[in-house]
C-alpha cells in the first residue's frame, strides 16, 4: 500500500523501511552507549552482531514488537508488577477482525500502549495499536527511530495556535486513514498528558480533533479504562504539584520527562487491570440530534463515564479516601494489613522526594488524592 506524502514526517516505518531503520539504529552512537548499560562486558561488535541474528526474520513493524519488545514487556510485567489483566469482555463478542481507537485514561508514557498491545496479542487479536506519541519525548534521534519502529506516530507539541490546528487536522486524517485503509488499531490517550491527579477525564478537545478527519463513527471508538494498583510516579507528580504551587512558572524539562518514563517503567505497579467499554457507536445515534456546541461534551462525559465504572479498585483507592475524609466509611474493603502495607509505601514515596522546601503534609495530601480519586469517580457513577 502507497501511503500518501502528506504522512511521511508523522507516521510510524513501513515494511520496506525496517531495515534501513534498524542498521541505522545501531550505527547511532547514544543508542550504542544505551545498550552497553545492558551489557558492559560485551564489544560493540558482539552486541551488534547478536541484534542483529536477533533481527532476522523481521519485515514489519508487528514482526518487530513480536520479536523484541513482547519478551520486554513480559518481563517488566513479571518484574515490576503483581500482574496484568486484561477483559476484553465489552468487545470480545465483537469480530476480532474489526479495528478499534481505543481512548483510554493514562498512567503510564511508555506502558499504557506497550501492555496493551502484548494483551490483544495474547487475546487472539491480529494486530496490536499504533501509538500517538508527544515529539516533546523524542529528545534523540535513536528514541524518534526506535518508536517509529515500535507503530508510532507522532504528535507534534509546543506549537502556535495556528500550528497547532494544522498539525492535528494532519494526524487526524492520518488516524482514519490507519483504521480504515491500512487495517491498524489506535491507542490515544483521553487527554493531553497524564492526569496527575487520576481525575481522569475526556477533554472533548481530543474527540473534535479526531472528528477533523472523518466521521467519528468509523474509528470504532472503545473507551478503556486502565488500573494500576500502585503509580511508580505518584511521588513526581506530587513533587510537581508542590514546584508548580511554589512557582506558578514551573515547567518540567526534558530529563524529567525521562527520569519519568524510567521510573514508570521500572517502579513497582502492584496488579494493572485493563478493562474495555462497549464501542461508542452502540450508543453514539442517540446523540446525533444535540447542537455542536454541546455534542463533543456530551459524548466525552459518556466516555467517562464508562471509564470510571471500568476502574478496578484496589485496597489503597478505599483506604486512602478514609484518610483524606478523616473516617473509617470505606474500611469494610480493606485490612489492618491492608492499611500497615499502604502506609509503609506511602512514607516510602514521600522519601523519595528531596525538595530544599519540602511540604510533607501537602505532597501527602497530593499522592492520597491520586489514589482516592478513581474510588470518587467511581462512586459517583
């Protein structure tokens, strides 16, 4: 299949293009001083040569996320989590040759797509998710390739107001022509960056973009609800909010984006659920008489709401409510255990922090308020 010019900066490689992107990937000198971190006692030449017999084989970019990044993303589960589920059940009914947008909250910059995709493959799906990544974490040049490798386009950030408009008409043209000519599935995240404080909402934003290319009917959208039992990067978020609060001009810089996708990566998750909603167009039609003005809000508080019944809840959702509250309401879903082992972390992440000024009640405070908010959002349901 020809992909159209107007696509070339933004989508992810082609099959012809593996190869070229793959040599060029190992002759880039920070992507080689990455690697020896894996494995200090071995050349370059040995390390390149044994990539290399492990690239054997590899035509597309599905070849590609088999081969290397599933036995990655197996590992960091058995690793670094208590495990992953998945229930497909809202969409497993469906044909599973059917192509999905799944829109989803989002926990994780690396994982929230790289979990997906190892569990629609385990589930019998033919294909994983092309990616919409933020060019703000493409700092090297060996990430953009590795990512593009791995069926990622990119989002292009930090532009003008005009820009802006024409970049995401571009992308989103190019997500409906990816789920309905070349037959691939799309994860995007509800909204521009993490919620910090897992009040996850849908900005309505994010649904007029993808409207910009085509009806929303055909991206088969699935709203997906994803649960992690314990945020590796609940103590940065809480860090950021106390730097904003002391400084309202405050803005990460490009290591924090990367000592953030390091410790989302390897920092310990407890149990990570994925739950999928039925597709809003079993339920869309009832929405096509509302003015515009109103329809994209509607439809993204339907999407949450059906977001926030998919949390699964854990232990620490309940007892850190009860803290924040001062009470005892929610204390029939957890344990003295329960609550002993939920502290012992929470003082373990609050150590981690190492502000000159530090505001322990506050960034206490914050990471309780992460953890209470699927709980409230639940509830309310």
């Amino acid at each position: 299949m020809r992909i159209p010019e107007e696509f070339s900066e933004i989508r992810p490689y082609e099959a012809e293009e593996m190869q070229q992107a793959f040599e060029d990937l190992l002759n880039d000198r920070q992507f080689n001083v990455v690697m020896k971190g894996f494995a200090p006692w071995l050349p370059k030449s040995v390390r390149n040569g044994m990539l290399r017999l492990a690239f054997k084989g590899v035509k597309t970019p599905l070849d590609f996320q088999k081969r290397f990044m599933k036995p990655v993303v197996n590992y960091i589960i058995r690793k670094h989590t208590d495990g992953c589920r998945f229930d497909d059940a809202q969409i497993a009914a469906c044909d599973k040759r059917e192509r999905y947008t799944f829109i989803s909250n989002h926990r994780d910059i690396v994982l929230d797509s790289a979990f997906l995709d190892v569990k629609l493959v385990e589930a019998g799906y033919p294909t994983t998710v092309e990616i919409g990544i933020g060019d703000n974490l493409l700092i090297y040049p060996w990430i953009k390739r590795l990512v593009r490798m791995n069926k990622a386009f990119t989002v292009r950030r930090g532009l003008s107001l005009r820009e802006t408009l024409t970049a995401s008409q571009l992308m989103s043209r190019y997500i409906h022509y990816a789920v309905t000519q070349k037959k691939e599935n799309i994860w995007i995240a509800q909204r521009e960056g993490r919620a910090k404080d897992s009040n996850d909402r849908t900005q309505d934003a994010v649904l007029k973009m993808l409207a910009m290319g085509g009806d929303l009917k055909e991206l088969n959208i699935v709203p997906l609800t994803i649960s992690y039992e314990y945020d590796p990067c609940d103590y940065l978020k809480a860090q950021e909010f106390q730097q904003k609060r002391d400084n309202p001009a405050f803005k990460k810089s490009r290591q924090d984006d990367l000592d953030n996708m390091k410790t989302g990566i390897f920092g310990y998750k407890g149990r990570v659920v994925y739950r999928t909603a039925a597709p809003i167009n079993t339920w869309i039609d009832e929405l096509k008489d509302l003015p515009k003005t109103d329809y994209y809000k509607v439809v993204a508080e339907r999407m949450d709401h059906e977001i926030h019944r998919g949390y699964e809840l854990f232990p620490c959702n309940y007892i850190a409510l009860d803290e924040l509250q001062g009470n005892q309401t929610n204390s029939s879903h957890y344990t003295a255990a329960d609550k002993q082992r939920f502290e012992a972390y929470l003082s373990g992440q609050l150590a981690k922090i190492t502000l000159d000024n530090k505001d322990e009640a506050f960034l206490r405070e914050r990471i309780l308020t992460m953890y209470a908010n699927p709980l409230i959002n639940f509830n309310a349901q």
